[in-house]
C-alpha cells in the first residue's frame, strides 16, 4: 500500500517541489544544542499544506515562511509554549502532530489506558478461570474412542509404507 | 489488440473467481463431491487468467503502449525497462492487479500443496478465497481498470513517478501485497473452520505454515518500505507512523498475535475462537489498509475519498467481509478462551499475555490513526496525531513485550516451575541488569531513560536464548546435537530464536539512532568543512552528469575520520525530463556501525549549495532486524513437520485425537 504513499508523495511535489533538505540552513543558531531544539520544534509542527510532513522536513514555500515565522519568534526569546500557542490560536490544534492534553483529546490520551485495563482485566479472568480448571478427563467411552482413532492412524501409516 | 487479450482475461477470472467462491462450498454443505472438487481446477484458472492479464499490462508497459492509459501516465519511452516492469505496479490500478494475481498465486499454492488435506477443507478454503477475488476483481473491473484505452494517442507518456524509480520501490509493494494477501489463506482457513464447525488441532496445524509464509511477506515488505523511505525520501527517518504504514504495520501486529496463538491451538487445542478471532482480524486489517489506503480518507482529512466510487465500493466490500465474517464467529465460535487448564507460570499463560500486549497495541495503532476522521466526522475539531503519540505507545508496549520474549523459549506448556525458572535465568537476569546500569553512564545514554531500557532489553533478550539454547541441547546430548536437532524437528525452534534475534536487533537499532543520532543542516561552499560526530565532511563542489531519463547536479564530499578518507559521497539532485521536478538522490556510505548520510538541498548561487549531513549510527540493525525475522520465519516453515503429515509421531497423534475428543465434549 506503501505506493499510494507514492501517490501522495507526488501530490506533495505539485504543491511544494520537495527537494528533501535545505530546510534550517539559512539560520543561525548560538550553538548545537539550540539548533536541535528549535529542529525538535520544528519537527513536532506540521506542514499545513503537504500531505504529511512536518515544518522542518518541508520544503513548501509555505513552509518556509511558517518557519521563518517561528524563527523570528524564537529569536525574540519566546519560549516553546508561547510559541505553540501562537499557532494553534492561528490554525487549530490541526497544526500539531502531538495533540495537546485538554477536554476534547481525552478519550486519544486515557483511552489507551481504559484498553490495557480491558487487555488486563480479559488476562486475570482468563488465568483464574484456567488455573482453576479441572482437567478434562475422559470417560471409558472416551478412551474406546481414542484407542480407534490412534489405531486409525497407525494403520494409516502402515498403508503408506 | 494484447490489453484487450489481458481485459479479456481479468474478466474470465472474475467469472471463476465467482464460480469458486459459490460451487465449491454448495459441494461442500450438500455433499455433491463434483462440486467440491471444482475448487482445484478454478483456483488454477483464475491464477492462470490473472497471470494473462498481468502479463499483457507488462507487456503494454515494455511496447510503450501509450493508447492505455494507465501506461501513458506512467511510463515513457525514456524509462529503463527494469522500471517499466516495477510500473507495472507503480500505481493504483496496476497494484490492484498485482493484489489479485497474488491472491490467485496463493490460491493455486494452496491447491497444489494441499495434498494432506480432506477435499471438504480444501473446497472451502478456496472458496473463500474465491469470494475475497471476486470482490477485488470487480472492484478493478467497475471502478479502477487498468487496461482502460485512451482515444487520443499520446506521443509521450508522464513518466513514472520519480520517487518509484528505485530497486526499493521496484520490490516494496510485491513483498507487502504477498503478505497482505497471505493473510487471506489464514482468514480461509478460518472462515472454512467456522463454516465446518471442526474447530480442532488439525486446522491450527494446517493454517500455522501459511501464516507464518504471509508474515515473512509481510515483514520483509514493511522492512523493504522503511529502507526505501530512509534512503529515498531524503529525510534520513525510517518511520513516521504515517497512516500509509500504519495500514502495513496493523496487520503484521495482528499477524504475529496469529502466529503465536496458532502455537497454542496447534500445541493444546486451546484459544481456538481467539485464534480464529485473530485470522479474521489480521485479514480485516488488510482490506482495511486498502481501504485507507485506496480511498484516500486518510491521506487528508480535507478531502474525502479522492475517488468517492472507489471509497464507497471498498467499504461496502469490507463491510460485506468483516461484517460477514464476524457474523458467522458469532454464530459458530464457542466461547473465547476454550481448552484445557494450565497454570499462572506457564507457556500458554505467557503467550495469552504476548496476544493480549499485541492486539492492544494494534487497537492503539488503529485508534491513533483513525483518531483524526473520527473527531472530524463528530465535528470535535481537526487533530493531527503524529510520531509523539505513537511513540508514546510503542514505548507503553514494547518493553513488556521485550520482557516476556525472554521467557517465552523457556517456559513449558501446562506448567513451569517458578523456582526452577528463576534459577535458569539468573545468570540472563543479571548480566541484562548489569548491561542496564553501564547504559546509565551520561555518554551512553545522552540523559534518556530509554537507552538503558533499551540495552537492558536488547541483552536479556540475548542471554535469555542462549540460556534456553543451552537448556534445550543439555537435555539432549550436548552441543553437539544442534546440528541434528536442526536438520530434525527443532527447525521451528531455532527459527524462533532466530526471529526473537530479531527482535533484539531492531531494539538496539532503534535505540541507537534515536539517541546518539547526529543531524545538521548547513550552507556549504566548496572546500568546506563539517565535523559531525568523529567525522569531517569537506565538500568539494557540484557538477553536472547526465542519466538516462534525468539530468542531475551532483555533489562530491570527502568523508575523513581521523585524518584518513572514510568515504566519497556523491549525492544527486536530479531534474527528469518527463516531470521536471527536483529530485533528492541521497547519498549513503553505509556500515553496521554507522550511516554516513549526505543530502543536496537548493543551489545557493555561487557554488554555495544547502546541505543535509547526517551520522546515523546502528540504523542497519533496524533493517537488519527484519530480515532476522523473516528468516526466522523461513526457518520455521521449513520445519519438517509441516511438509509430511504421514511421518507423524504417535505422542503427536495421540496430541491431536486427545484434541479432537476434547474439542468435541467443549
């Protein structure tokens, strides 16, 4: 199915001439560990107009002016939150790929909870009715029954050699 | 004249895939054996009629038939003819056709090697088969042709999608479409168990090899797509819970939830119905995939169904299928969990618990990846849910998972003693623990918790095989009886160990690259130089070459580590002709310790390019841990006595009679 991806992929080149890199170079940052902060930031927003890919994979000219946008705020020295909050006021919660705690989200953020609960509780039922369970055990008609079906079978086996 | 020959032939295999979806199983309830038996040869035809048909699109695509549409939009003269094969497949309609022509192809395997097997399970096997075919070729037949002929002659066709032009994409979606369909043998053998109400041992057996065949398919075809994707997309990720894999990954989860309930109804006759529960989940997952997939509701949730006759035809399918099939559970399955007792420390308790884990995982991948049409259609407001979420639950699970593999190969049927187990791990238990706190050193773990985790995890599920190995060959006559216990049964055994190696590998493949991964984006000009991690990348400037459809600039790089020079790197933007669209050739010295990955971004001016410079160390075990997998599921249906059922022990038939009375009084 992964080449329908294919077909997004190409969607995604009409609209944005991907061009895989190039995405954070005309930036500068104080030193490495601000450039991979502002990356992971970058990473976590999505890229409005591509099929899905996020702010810093895109090389959509949307893209780049959200990220010039989000540069220029981080340069003022707002902090993540602020930053999140200015684009979530602007485009909805549609804009993060990690979808914030609140009313609305919490069945995606407890129900996953609830279904280990479930698996958890179908697990305990399980073992305690099947530790508890007696063996099957097989009446004299039973062993009538058995005895025919082995001999079945071994006299099948003879047949074929 | 030979795409009619190829229309022709898919409509013939739609009339016997209609035909071996209905008489046979009539045969079958009525007892009239001449119709029971017409299962073989329909299966035969329609594979024989979907390989026509396949053949005459190939063809089309080799002749640069441009008057069928589906090859003018996506083939040209200029392509290389191994492309023009791959395609074939490169698109909608044609990786329909493929779809079909592999369910054909497993439908005549079954009936070739299905020698062991009664008529009855045979007839209905294929006729369930029969049915999901049908369903598939008249999808393709009334929605999405492929031999469609356009009546204005194109001088040129639009070219293959750039991206598809690539070994990887030539081999992703026939190794996934193998596997996707593989789970319809399973879900036959299901269907048809339900259908005869004979729910004993002997269908877990018969059923076990195929799935196991359809999950090596599909593990290699999702491994082939993450490699692609890695090398391809220019990005350096091998993962981005997109729903497109997601639709890959549900079934393989659900699939190995199968594959390991399979060993326990094939072993003790027992959790039949959530065997069987599994088999149609697993299948469901796969029209399901196609129908995310093909239908585009998931691709954006702006736009439904980018074809609404596709959308709505498949999800009529799929109601009809999963609808249907669950229906029939209902009616026939008795209840969920039958079978004989066993205790709390046991191998069917541990391998309840690897079910449960799994398919609450697959629900968790389902939910998060339906999650945003769901709250669009309740108008609750558009959601995206990305890698952050799914990260999250992939860690909720795994660990536990990673835990229980450990004591999986050691644990017995029915019951182990816990003292006795305690003590044959210990050793396992210490050294993984030990492995754990060294990962808490600051350099190896970079200040996650999840490095120690992970290599905690990654050594125990090492020293606990071996461990077992070891347990395993004492209990023989020593290590020298691995070989004879490998040519003999303990084939399944080893592949076992082999897959649950696995394992280990892509965790610490995973692990490494998540957290000790370098990335840098920079503006280069020629002569200059980057440290990433212990190595300097110089780069030496941008050129042109000419390929055969596309024009490229090409850019060198000089890798040195220590003064010395690692590797030359040549990545490509490429311009083809047909398309004129940029494209990103990355290029990769790679090694089992380390990815040297480079990137060419845009033409600065003036010599100047930006530049994506990536150091990925132990990416490979990722791959390579997939393809430790498969070959572990090889391994397993090799395993002789799946090939001969006449060989068999009496200690097993006196298992299976033992089954069959037991299933009989439940």
């Amino acid at each position: 199915m992964k080449t329908v991806k294919l077909a997004i992929f190409i969607g995604l080149f009409f609209i944005s001439g991907l061009a895989g890199a190039a995405a954070l170079s005309s930036y500068t940052f104080a030193d490495q560990e601000e450039e991979q902060a502002f990356r992971e930031l970058t990473a976590k927003i999505r890229c409005l107009v591509c099929q899905n890919q996020s702010l810093a994979d895109s090389d959509a000219e949307l893209a780049n002016d959200l990220r010039r946008e989000v540069y220029a705020l981080w340069k003022e020295k707002k902090s993540e939150d602020e930053i999140v909050d200015f684009l979530v006021s602007r485009y909805g919660d549609f804009v993060l790929y990690d979808p914030p705690l609140k009313p609305s989200t919490y069945i995606l953020w407890f129900g996953p909870f609830f279904l280990f609960l479930l698996g958890g509780y179908i697990l305990s039922r399980t073992l305690k009715s099947k530790t508890e369970d007696k063996e099957v055990e097989l009446t004299n008609e039973d062993q009538q029954r058995l005895k025919t079906l082995l001999d079945d079978d071994n006299e099948n086996q003879e047949a074929t050699k | 004249m030979i795409p009619e020959i190829g229309h022709f032939a898919l409509v013939l295999s739609m009339c016997l895939a209609i035909a071996q979806a209905i008489f046979p199983l009539i045969g079958t309830m009525n007892n009239t054996p001449s119709w029971a038996a017409l299962a073989r040869p329909l299966a035969w035809g329609q594979a024989l009629f979907l390989t026509i048909a396949l053949g005459a699109l190939t063809y089309a695509f080799l002749v640069n038939d441009f008057s069928v549409r589906y090859v003018a939009s996506n083939s040209n003269t200029l392509l290389p003819t191994v492309y023009k094969i791959s395609a074939v497949w490169g698109a909608h309609e044609g990786s329909l056709l493929l779809w079909a022509f592999f369910l054909g192809i497993w439908s005549a395997a079954i009936a070739v090697l299905s020698k062991g097997l009664t008529q009855e399970v045979v007839s209905r096997v294929l006729a369930v088969m029969g049915m999901v075919n049908a369903g598939f070729v008249s999808f393709m037949l009334f929605t999405s042709n492929p031999f469609e002929r356009l009546f204005q002659i194109p001088a040129e066709g639009r070219d293959l999608n750039p991206l598809l032009q690539d070994i990887g994409l030539a081999l992703h979606p026939p190794t996934l479409y193998l596997g996707y369909v593989g789970f319809s043998v399973a879900f036959g053998f299901a269907i048809a168990a339900l259908i005869g109400g004979r729910l004993d041992a002997s269908w877990a057996r018969w059923s076990r090899p195929w799935t196991t065949a359809a999950w090596v398919w599909l593990t290699l075809g999702i491994t082939i797509g993450s490699w692609w994707a890695y090398y391809e997309l220019g990005w350096g990720g091998w993962w981005f819970w997109d729903p497109v894999e997601n639709a890959s990954f549900m079934p393989w989860i659900a699939g190995t939830a199968l594959m390991h309930s399979l060993a326990v109804t094939e072993k003790r006759g027992a959790f039949r119905s959530w065997t069987l529960m599994l088999a149609i989940l697993a299948f469901s997952l796969c029209l399901l995939g196609t129908f995310l997939v093909r239908s585009g509701v998931l691709t954006s949730v702006h736009a439904f169904a980018a074809d609404p006759d596709r959308g709505i035809f498949i999800l009529i399918f799929l109601l009809i299928t999963i609808g249907g099939s669950l229906a029939l559970y209902a009616w026939r399955a008795p209840s969920i969990f039958s079978g004989g007792r066993f205790d709390l420390i046991s191998r069917e308790s541990f391998l309840l618990g690897n079910n449960l884990l799994l398919t609450v995982f697959t629900f968790l991948v389902l939910f998060g990846t339906l999650a945003p049409l769901i709250y669009d259609a309740l108008e609750w407001g558009k959601i995206s849910v990305g890698f952050p979420w799914f990260n999250k639950m992939f860690l909720m699970v795994t660990p536990f998972l990673a835990v229980l593999i450990g004591f999986g190969p050691l644990m017995r049927w029915k019951r182990t003693d816990p003292k006795k187990l305690v003590k044959k791990l210990r050793i396992a238990m210490i050294v993984s623990v030990v492995i754990g706190l060294i990962a808490f050193l600051p350099a190896i773990s970079t200040g996650s918790l999840l490095v120690p985790l992970g290599m905690f995890l990654v050594a125990w599920i090492i020293t606990s095989h071996i461990t077992a190995i070891i347990d395993r060959l004492k209990h023989k006559q020593g290590i020298s009886h691995i070989f004879a216990d490998l040519a003999g049964k303990g084939r399944s055994y080893y592949g076992m160990v082999v897959a649950h190696m696995g394992v280990a590998m892509f965790i610490l493949g995973a692990t490494m690259v998540s957290h000790h991964g370098v990335e840098k984006d920079l503006r280069m000009s020629p002569g200059e130089s980057a440290e990433i991690s212990a190595y300097r990348f110089k780069f030496e400037g941008v050129a042109h070459t000419p390929g055969p459809n596309y024009t490229a600039n090409q850019g060198e790089f000089t890798i040195y580590l220590d003064g010395e020079v690692e590797a030359v790197l040549k990545p490509q933007k490429r311009t083809y002709f047909a398309q004129g669209r940029p494209m990103t050739e990355a290029a990769i010295d790679w090694g089992l310790t380390r990815d040297l990955y480079v990137s060419l971004g845009e033409d600065l001016g003036g010599g100047d390019w930006s530049v994506r410079l990536y150091y990925k160390p132990f990416v490979r075990w990722i791959w390579l841990g997939g393809l430790a997998m498969a070959i572990g599921g090889i391994i397993c249906i090799s395993d002789r006595r799946y090939r001969s059922k006449k060989e068999k022990k009496p200690q097993q038939a006196y298992t299976e009679a033992a089954n069959t009375l037991v299933t009989e009084k439940s």
